[in-house]
C-alpha cells in the first residue's frame, strides 16, 4: 500500500509516517524500517533522522497467524 508521510518541521527532521494498509480479516502487525538502523512496530510512527535528506524506509505488514508478509 502507499504510505502517507509528512515532514513535521524543516529543523528537527521528524517525519509522521501513515500507514493506508487495511486487513479485511485479524489484525496487521507492523515493522517500519528506517533504514538507520531503527525500527517501530507502530501502525503510525513518528521517527527523527539525523540527517535531512532522501531515506529509504519500508514497512513490512503481517497478519497473523497467517504466515504472509
């Protein structure tokens, strides 16, 4: 799914990251990765890089007790 994210401010390099993913049965579990060797299993997290800049993140979505990912 696309995600939704927004810079919070143009000095603390804080981004809120929205998560647009829907399970039409259980509940999704969560791993972003910022790719800064940082992780959040939030469904919407806010995360502060050191650097501003281009980052790659993901989001690694399950829902178990499936095994899919």
């Amino acid at each position: 799914r696309v995600l939704f994210r927004s810079m919070l401010d143009c000095h603390s390099n804080e981004v809120q990251f929205s998560n647009t993913s829907a399970s039409t049965k259980g509940t999704l579990s969560y791993k972003w990765d910022f790719g800064d060797g940082r992780f959040s299993t939030e469904e919407n997290p806010r995360h502060r890089f050191a650097a501003s800049g281009m980052h790659e993140v993901s989001l690694e979505l399950s829902n178990p007790p499936s095994v899919c990912s």
